[in-house]
C-alpha cells in the first residue's frame, strides 16, 4: 500500500491543480456510469456507490491519463457486488418457494443445501415429510389422490361420507324421491296410505295400485302395510316377522315399474301396543321408511281383553289415551284413523259425551309435533264418517295439529278415493296446509294447489 501512495506524490507537480481538480470531477462520473451499465444489483448498487467516491479521490493521479482503466476498478466495487450475490441465492429460494409459502417450515431446510440437495431428497425419503419438500406445490394436493402411506390416514375421513348415500339406494323408494312440485301432468300430491295382500285381508298387487294413483291424479303413494307384531299378537291381519323382507321387496319391485310415472314409496302401519315399544322401535330400524303411520286398533282381540271393562265411553277414553301416549313415544310420524273407535258400538256414539277428555288428548299429541291422518276409508266403515269426523277434525285445526290424507285403500280401485271431499273438509275446519312425507320428512302443501293439481292432472290423465 506505501508504493501506490508514493507515485501520485510525484506525479502532483507535473500537473497543474486545475487539472487535478477536474480529474476529481470525471472519476465520480465514472463511478456513476458502473452503477447504470449494471443495473442487475439496483437494490446494492448505492452501497458500492458511496465506497468508491472516497477512494479515486485519493487515486486522482492514475486515472486521468487511463480512463478506460476505471472500469478495472468499478470491477473492486464487483467485490460487493459478491456480497449481493447473497440475495441472487436468495432469489433463486423464492424461485423454488413460489408455491411453499404455505409451507415455509420446510422450506427452512431447502434453502441451505441450495440446490444439492434436491437430487438427495429422493433417494432418501424416510421422513415422509421431507419427501414433499422438493415439491410444495404437489404436497399440498397430492395426499388425497396419492395417499401411499400417510394419506392413507386421511383418506377415512371422507371415506365415511360415501357409504351412507349407498345404503339409502338400496330403498328404491328414497332414493328416487323427486322434489315437492307437481310433474308434468300437474300431480302433486301423494295419497299415504294403503295396503299389500300380505296383510291377509287386501286384494291386488302392488302394481295395480300404483296404476290406479296415476288415474287419480296423484303423483305418489306410500305403502303402509300392517307391519308384524311378536309373540302372535293379532296374526290374522298381518303379515308375519319372514314376510318383512317379501313386503319391502314388492314395494320396490313396483317402485322401479313406476320409475319416471309415479313415485312410489315404502312406509309401514306400525301397531301400538303398551310393553312392545322396544320390539316396534327395532322394526323401524330395518329399513328405511319413507313414512311410519302409527296405529291403535281397539279390534285386537289382545287390545279387547286387557282394556275392554266399564262402560263403552270409558273404553273409548281408554283408546284416546292411547292415541296419545303413542305420540309421546316419538316412535311414529303420523297416527292413523285417530277416531276408531266410533266404530266399537258404533249405534251409541256421541262425541259430545267425550270431547272434554278428547280434547285433552289432542293438547298431549298436538305438543309432540306429531301429524294425524284424515282417513277417507272411513266412509266405508259401519259408522260411514271419515276419520276422524268434522268436529274433532276442527279441534285439531284449533290446534294446528299437521294433518296427512291417506285412503287406507285395501283395494286398487280406491286409491286417491274421495280425496276432493277430504280436502274440502280440511279447508272447512280451518286447514290451509295438508302434508305427506318423504324420508320421514313432512312436507306441506297449500289446500288450494293440491285441489287444482288433482283436476288438472286427472283431466290430462282421462
């Protein structure tokens, strides 16, 4: 260093301090010209500036006759520029880390074996992690579709999901269920209730049925034959515990001949009987209903012996009670022909006699949000009034209680049977809404819309 600062001593007289002073001038130009021929380092490009201002001041003498040499030493100032190429290394990260943003743990690892380490990482993919950390971008995606090993943990979780839309399928019904409008022809409504000659006392097949829907104007029917008992309990209007599977399959058989025409749907007449709760609880399980009707019959002969005492009126209230107590099991979704009873001694009945304890049941069933049937069959009874009459059909209204329409049809020709006079009644004792139901959902529909689809698709149906 002495021998460089001893020559612009000797070189200072020959020249004049004029000279001297512009030469001071042209090297800070050519300091600034380095730092605009390469513009690569913008961000370092004012540290070195700064650096080499001091030191040509000192070197003035060498510079004025080499210009041209300058540049040799702006290739000094490429000394920090050594120093930038830290953040080109850095650039060159991003480049690989575009997509690791999420995932900058392991980029941690990435950037220190620069670009090494991407050939190694494959030969050695013990920690499953590591594997993905030369591919980010494809980490982040790949472990649902390529779940090797680890994934394969994840992959349960939705696996779960699609099993049970499978199991649904296998109940023709359900899995065909179309939305609440009206089809083409303008059928809207469903009637929900009817029977199979599994029952041992209804006549035709399935199939009739559901031909005799489609005159009708409907656009649906749920079947709802007498479901099995234990312990032969009534055995003679039911069909039996092996039979169970034989009725779901005839309901399906039908529902895939009536695929496109007709909705048809599997449901159950489910007895109540006080002590078979468990029993009738597990038999609800076995498949999956569309609708379960629930049902006190006071015919039973089992019913007649245990509550059968007293006076008629008494064993009428013993039956309302009934009514009610199987709407607080939560076991049903609607209760059958809830006024029956009229039928036992049906020349003495007078609802008069026994509103007051009716009406007590109704406040009980009308609290557990279960529906009632309005049940056009009972035209055909010995007492010939629909179930449950006008007056306590109006109670019901009072009470908002959801009311379903079903013809409890043993025979074919009766499906859909006097459904405009039914509806007509409804909206008489304060009704706007009739309902069905659908994967034991209720879905309700305005009065007026179910009457005018019911002509409508009836005269496209003629």
């Amino acid at each position: 260093m002495s021998k460089k600062k001893t020559p612009p001593k000797k070189a200072a007289p020959s020249k004049s301090s004029a000279k001297a002073k512009n030469v001071a001038k042209k090297p800070v130009k050519a300091a600034s010209k380095p730092a605009s021929k390469k513009p690569q380092p913008p961000k370092a490009a004012p540290k070195p500036v700064k650096k080499p201002a001091p030191k040509p001041v000192k070197k003035a003498a060498k510079p004025a006759p080499k210009a041209a040499k300058k540049p040799v030493q702006a290739k000094k100032a490429p000394a920090p520029v050594k120093k930038a190429a830290v953040p080109p290394a850095k650039k060159v990260a991003p480049t690989a880390a575009k997509a690791p943003a999420p995932a900058k743990k392991a980029v941690k690892p990435a950037p220190q074996p620069a670009a090494k380490p991407l050939p190694k990482p494959a030969p050695t993919p013990t920690p499953a992690a590591k594997a993905p950390a030369p591919k980010p971008a494809v980490a982040a995606a790949v472990p649902a579709p390529q779940p090797a090993p680890a994934p394969v943990v994840e992959a349960p979780a939705p696996a779960p999901a699609p099993p049970p839309k499978p199991e649904p399928v296998k109940s023709a019904a359900k899995s065909s269920a179309p939305a609440p409008g009206p089809t083409k022809s303008g059928a809207l409504f469903y009637d929900s209730h009817m029977h199979t000659p599994l029952c041992k006392h209804a006549w035709g097949e399935p199939e009739e049925y559901a031909q005799q829907a489609i005159k009708a104007g409907l656009k649906g029917i749920i079947f709802t034959c007498h479901a099995p008992m234990p312990n032969g309990f009534w055995p003679t209007v039911r069909m039996s515990e092996s039979e169970f599977d034989t009725y779901v399959a005839l309901v399906q058989r039908a529902a895939a001949a009536y695929k496109g025409k007709l909705h048809v749907c599997l449901g159950i007449e489910s007895e109540w009987f006080p002590g078979y709760e468990d029993y009738i609880r597990q038999l609800h399980e076995r498949v999956e209903f569309d609708y379960v009707l629930g049902a006190v019959h006071w015919q039973a002969k089992e019913y007649l012996a245990k509550f059968e005492s007293g006076t008629i009126e008494n064993f009428r209230r013993i039956y309302f009670d009934h009514l009610a107590k199987s709407a607080e099991t939560g076991l049903y979704d609607c209760l059958a022909h809830p006024d029956l009873v009229k039928n036992y001694h049906p020349d003495s009945w007078c609802f008069a006699i026994i509103k007051n304890s009716v009406a007590t049941c109704l406040d009980r069933i009308a609290a557990t949000g279960v529906a009632m049937e309005l049940n056009t069959s009972g035209l055909n009874k010995s007492y010939s009034e629909m179930n449950p009459g006008n007056e306590m059909l109006r109670m019901m209204a009072e009470r908002k209680i959801p009311i379903v329409v079903g013809s409890d049809a043993h025979r074919a020709q009766r499906v859909g049977e006097h459904f405009v006079t039914a509806l007509n009644n409804l909206t008489e004792a304060g009704y706007e809404h009739v309902s069905y139901f659908q994967k034991r959902q209720r879905i309700d529909l305005k009065i007026s819309d179910v009457l005018a689809s019911l002509k409508k698709a009836a005269d496209h149906n003629a």
